[in-house]
C-alpha cells in the first residue's frame, strides 16, 4: 500500500514525498483511514514503528478546514517528556509545511511569555506536558472547551511518571464531543482503564506484540562486579572495543548519568548528559549536538527513552539494567529503526540477575554474553581478590600487631634477649603450620586469633566461568542469591 491509498490531501502527499517516505509502516496504514474518518483509536505499537505520523498527517488534513480562535487551541496532544513533544512539534513543521497551520509548544524549562504569546494569537495544534499546560490554564491563559481532537501519547510511560491525575484533570476540562486517539506502548490495567474512560467505540489498532523488539537488533550481555569504578572501566573497553558510529547509554538515576558523563570525558570519549533536572536549553543543545554528530556518546536516563528518532544509532548501551523490563524494549528501541542493524549491550551485576531473567522472559530469548571483550577484562579483575587471598595467607608471617605488642607489654619488657621464646610469641610462630580441622581440612590462623578453611580463602577468588558466566553458566551467575 502507498500513502496515495489511505486519503491523504494533495499537499500532506507533497510533504510526505519530500520527507523521502514512499510507504506507510503498518501503523499508519492501519490507522490513518480511520482517524480521517473521525473515528476514536486505541493504538498499540512498537517503539520506532512510525506511530507519530499515524496521528500527525490525518490531523493536518483534518485541520487545514477552520480557524483557530484566541486562546482556544482546536487540538491537544499531551505527551510525558519535553523531548518527545519537540519532535512531535517537529513532524507537524515537516508535513505540514503546505498548510498554513499555527502550533504552539508548551513545556516547561521555558519562559511563559513566548508560549502567551502564541496562545493570544490562536493555535490549531497545540502539543503540551501536563505540568506545562496546567500553569497556563490556572493562570487563566487558556481555554480547552474548543478542542475537537484529543491525542494522548505514550500514555503507560504517563503512568509511569506520575501523569495520569494531571491527565485526568486535563480531559475533565474538555468537551464530552470529540475524536480521542490514545497511544501507549504497553497496557497495564490502569492505563486500561483510563481508555475505556477516555474513548467512545475506538478501533483497536496492535501492530505487534508488546514483548517484541525489532529483529534488526542483537543483544549481548556483559556481567561485572557491582563496583561502580570496576563497572565504568568495563564500559570503556568496550566502548573501544566495539565499532560504534553513536550510542546511548542509559543509567537509571541522575547522579549516575552526570558521574558517567564526567569520567568518559576524562578518559577521552565524546559524551554529554541529558536529564530531567537539567535546563530545558541544556536538553535542547545536547540533544541538537548529539543528533549532528558533534556528540558520540549521550549519557541518558530514561527521559531519553520514548519516542526519541536517531537516524543511525548504532548502539544502545544499558549502563544499569532497567527496574522494569518493558523499560528495556523502550531504550533499545532507539537503535535498529527503518531496518538497519543496531547493537545494545547491557551491563549486569549479580544483583540485577532478577531483573536480567524478567526481561529474558519479556522478550522471549536468552540474551547471550558478550564473547571475548567480557572474559579479558575480568580475567584482570580477578588479580585483586586472588591477591587478597594471597594476602591473607602471607599474613601470618607477620610481626603482632602495635595493639597486640601493647597487650603483651609487660611481659615482653620482662624476658631478656637470651631468654626462651615467650609464650605468645610461640604462638606466633605456629600460625605458619596448618592446623587440622574437625573435617580435616587444613586451618589457618588469623591475625586476630580466628581460624579458617583454606578453602574459604579460595572462594574470594571466583572462577572465570563464575565471573563471565559463560555458556550454561550464565543462568546459575545471574540468578545465584548473592548471600549463599
């Protein structure tokens, strides 16, 4: 099917060619005839899957008829990030150039008085953050009794920010008549609801499976130590390692991603953060410099998850295993779009082995490990807790500690150089020679008069298969309760 075969007016066909889209991905086909057609959607699809203009060129055709009134916006697009409402804002600028369209961004980290002034002078497309748009209504900036298209999207990612009460609150204050097209990547009972609230007689539009990710994709896991150093001097060899034209590489808070930043920029690599503390003209700069190409590597948290468009992502790198596994299919989404390959390689302690197994069944394979870059880097890391078991065994051959010298002063002053071996002394001395546990077992004695097995000591130093769990080792590594 072509895009001449769904309806769309002369003008949005110029804008589309010009794009260079020459066929529609199965979302817009599926869902563009019946938005024209004025009817509610209830769209279930992939990230990457082209779900923006599913909605966006049928609302251009839609609007080209009328005229916007003051303060009155005639659509709502309500999205959870600033970043996703300004590529939505930027799709509507690229199809439809040939309509003569006014569109208002409101989002936050920007001052008020640009965004009044567009209101005053009246827009049809009107794309918010809640937050955002609920100052201006309590300001008395605007009126939402005059929109005839609703579009909510990415709405389980609203959940998941704490959205829905601001969501709800918005579409009280709309009018009962109108079109609703309700996006969400995932449906989670509460999401569930808020559609069956939200939409009349939708058409139900899933394009593929919600545990599906693109086939273009391969995914490698990489297991270290929980050591936040060990865990950054991984990522580097492999960020040397690997032929990575651009990346992402997600952490899970804040803190990290700015931690992570830096100390890439002092080894050398070419990387900025991007999150939601950060100002709005940070977030823009980053993002514009990271999709030019003048940035590598953008160090994210999951604000940078939804609804990103990267044309080229080589790779995604999960720096922390997300909590939520459909977070997961959300990041790597941003690589491997339109066909072309992409690579995302997970980093994984012991502790994330529960949430490594939750995205495994999510996505229905095991994700294999990462050959050869993992095993070299932890056979070094392994030098430190052999050389601290080499440690504890030389440690008998020592002298007494100064507070164990103290203790044992007054009788120590007392022998003269002559004299027999003290006491104590003697059992100094006997710390070199095994003694014989209750199993037999080979004891040594500790510094502080504690006993134990030799092969106690041995299990500081774990195996390789055990460190890079390689093959059928990879289930027992990241499962395994770290306690036992």
């Amino acid at each position: 099917m072509t895009f001449e075969e769904l309806g769309l007016s002369d003008e949005v066909l110029q804008a589309v060619a010009d794009a260079g889209y020459e066929q529609p991905t199965p979302i817009q086909e599926q869902a563009i005839p019946h938005v024209l057609m004025g009817r509610d959607i209830l769209g279930c699809a992939q990230t990457g899957t082209g779900k923006t203009a599913s909605f966006t060129l049928p609302m251009i055709d839609i609007l080209a008829q009328g005229r916007s009134r003051a303060r009155m916006p005639r659509s709502l697009i309500l999205t959870p990030t600033r970043e996703l409402a300004a590529q939505i804002s930027e799709n509507f600028e690229i199809y439809g150039k040939y309509n003569k369209l006014a569109m208002a961004l409101l989002i936050g980290g920007e001052s008020f008085g640009p965004q009044v002034e567009k209101l005053d002078r009246g827009v049809d497309v009107l794309i918010a953050t809640p937050g955002r748009l609920i100052d201006h209504f309590e300001r008395g900036r605007i009126l939402l009794n005059g929109v005839k298209i609703l579009v909510i999207d990415e709405a389980d990612r609203m959940l998941d920010m704490g959205f829905i009460p601001d969501v709800e609150r918005i579409v009280s204050f709309l009018p009962k008549i109108r079109q609703t097209l309700f996006f969400s990547a995932t449906f989670p009972p509460e999401v569930k609801r808020l559609s069956d609230t939200f939409l009349m007689n939708p058409k139900e539009i899933t394009v593929s499976p919600k545990e599906s990710t693109a086939e273009t994709v391969e995914h490698f896991l990489v297991p270290t130590r929980a050591k936040d150093s060990e865990k950054r001097e991984a990522l580097r060899y492999i960020l040397t390692s690997e032929d990575v034209k651009n990346a992402l590489i997600f952490c899970n808070r804040k803190r990290d991603v700015d931690t992570l930043a830096r100390s890439l920029k002092r080894h050398g690599f070419s990387a900025s953060p991007l999150h939601g503390d950060m100002a709005q003209s940070a977030r823009t700069e980053t993002l514009a410099a990271f999709k030019a190409g003048t940035i590598t590597y953008l160090v994210a948290t999951d604000v940078a998850g939804r609804g990103l468009d990267i044309v080229g992502l080589s790779h995604v790198f999960n720096f922390d295993v997300p909590f939520h596994a459909e977070d997961y299919i959300h990041r790597i989404g941003r690589t491997g779009r339109a066909g072309a390959k992409g690579r995302a390689i997970m980093l994984a302690t012991r502790a994330d082995g529960k949430y490594v197994t939750a995205i495994q069944k999510l996505i229905g394979k095991d994700i294999p490990v990462l050959e050869g870059v993992n095993a070299i880097k932890h056979q070094e890391s392994e030098q430190a807790p052999r050389e601290a078991a080499d440690k504890v065994k030389a440690e008998p051959q020592r002298q007494p500690s100064r507070s164990r010298r103290r203790r044992g002063g007054a009788k120590a002053t007392e022998t003269p150089r002559s004299a027999p071996v003290p006491k104590s002394n003697e059992r100094t001395s006997t710390k070199k020679e095994p003694e014989q546990g209750s199993k037999g077992s080979p004891r040594l004695r500790q510094p502080n008069g504690r006993s134990r097995r030799k092969s106690e000591t041995r299990k500081e130093a774990p195996s390789q298969d055990q460190v890079v769990g390689l093959g059928d080792h990879m289930p027992a590594f990241l499962t395994r309760d770290p306690k036992k």
